[in-house]
C-alpha cells in the first residue's frame, strides 16, 4: 500500500493518512475542517484536497453521508484514494483526480451543502517561489485563483449551502468582495493568532450561498499556543484524540 517516501499519520479514532514529504498538512487544515463543522447529512467537496487529509478528519466522528475531495495532482489523488481503501471509506469519501475548474459534468453543480477550501496563498509571481510542482501547486496561485475556488464552490453549492476557506488576512478584502461578487454572502469570521502577542497570521471565512447580505459575524481570535509554547485548551479540543501523535507543523499559522 505504501510508496518510496511515504508514511502513515494516524489521525485519531483509528483513522489514518497516507503522507509523504511532498502530501503532507499543517495546522491549518485541521483548523479548517473544525471551523467547517460538518454534519452527518452534508454533502461536501474539498477543493484543492492534496492528500485528503479534510475529508479524513471529517470522517473520524459523524462522517457526512458523502464528501468529493477534489485535487489536480495525481500523486495526491492517489495517496488519498489508498488512504480512502486502507479506512474502508469508499462508501463515504469518493477521490477526484481534477482541474477545479473544469468540474462540469464531473461532480453535479448547485448539489451540495457544503464545501470547503484551503487555497494556495501566494498570488502567482508575489514571494520566492516554492520548489516543484507540489509546493508550487499549494502555496502559489499557478493552477487556481481564490476567484477560481469561490466562483466554483459557489456552483457546486445548494442555495443556503456553505463555504468554508482559510487564507492569509491580507487576502481577507480579496475573499469578502469575491464571495459577494458570486452570490455566497460573508457570514462568519474568525481571525487565528499563533501566540497572544503575535498578529493574526491566518483567518478562517464561512460564506452562505444566496444569503441576505450583511451580519457578518466575527467569532473571538483563537491562540494556537500560550506564551510557554504550549497548546491552549481550544487547541486541545481540535486536535481532539490526534493530539497524541500531533507533531509541532505549525508553520502555517
């Protein structure tokens, strides 16, 4: 089952990941899939899925009756496709090796009741580039926009259906205006500090398709760490039965 260069990560409550140096996840994700908070009768896609490390977690307590996680790579879509054979999850998690925005016909548009996405965070040209084509994929926008990943979630969406993204807060205008611009309205913002004295380095943002505009609600920052360098109790909670095995990757936040 498992390749040159890969590894099992257990995830808690016996579920377990394939990863590698190249698919692997950092604390985002798992921030991502608990401020996502879904429910045994969602139907999810995960856009930009990687390794499928969203739909994994999603499916270690009240697993939605279905979740697509979509990635364009193939060496991920297929890490996550055994991790799926391995957790004898194929009747709830369902792989796609594909080009986001080329997803009709491929997946049903205006079908599902939530989608989630952790985007690449770098504009294409802005920074040092990452080096090869996975990093490059995940953190530059060489493949998709943020523009590409909400006007598709808000097709694959069901009037009232949500999305849920992570990025940087100085693409925080960017995500507000172009969730407006395609008819998925901000309702929920959270900003993520790494410690209490440091800025936000992450925000987490849930928009509702077709939804009234305005009352954007902003939920306290929460604190990856306390000052000593260890979790908080609300990191504790996500990280839930994982905590046991979490490493120290918290390079995205």
């Amino acid at each position: 089952m498992l390749r040159k260069g890969e590894r099992l990560e257990p995830l808690g409550n016996g579920v377990e990941i394939i990863v590698s140096d190249e698919f692997h996840f950092t604390t985002d994700t798992i921030l991502l899939s608990d401020f996502a908070k879904s429910r045994k009768s969602d139907k999810v896609v995960d856009l930009c899925t990687g390794c499928g490390i969203i739909p994994l977690l999603m499916s270690r307590e009240n697993c939605p009756r279905e979740i697509h996680g979509v990635e364009i790579l193939s060496q991920g879509a297929d890490m996550m496709s055994r991790s799926v054979e391995h957790n004898s999850l194929k009747e709830n998690i369902f792989p796609l090796c594909a080009d986001l925005k080329e997803l009709k016909g491929k997946l049903p548009f205006g079908y599902f009741t939530l989608v989630t996405c952790n985007p690449p965070y770098k504009l294409s040209g802005a920074g040092i580039k990452s080096t090869g084509d996975e990093a490059l994929t995940a953190r530059h926008e060489e493949m998709c926009t943020l523009e590409d990943v909400i006007s598709v979630g808000a097709k694959l969406l069901q009037f009232s259906g949500r999305l849920c993204i992570c990025q940087r807060p100085e693409r925080l205008t960017d995500a507000l205006l172009l969730m407006r611009k395609h008819d998925v309205e901000p309702k929920r913002l959270r900003l993520v500090q790494g410690k209490l004295s440091k800025a936000p380095k992450l925000f987490l943002l849930e928009g509702k398709r077709g939804s009234k505009q305005g009352f954007l609600n902003v939920e306290p920052t929460l604190i990856i760490e306390n000052e000593g360098g260890s979790f908080t109790e609300e990191m504790l909670r996500i990280y839930g039965s994982y905590k046991d095995n979490a490493g120290r990757d918290t390079n995205g936040v």
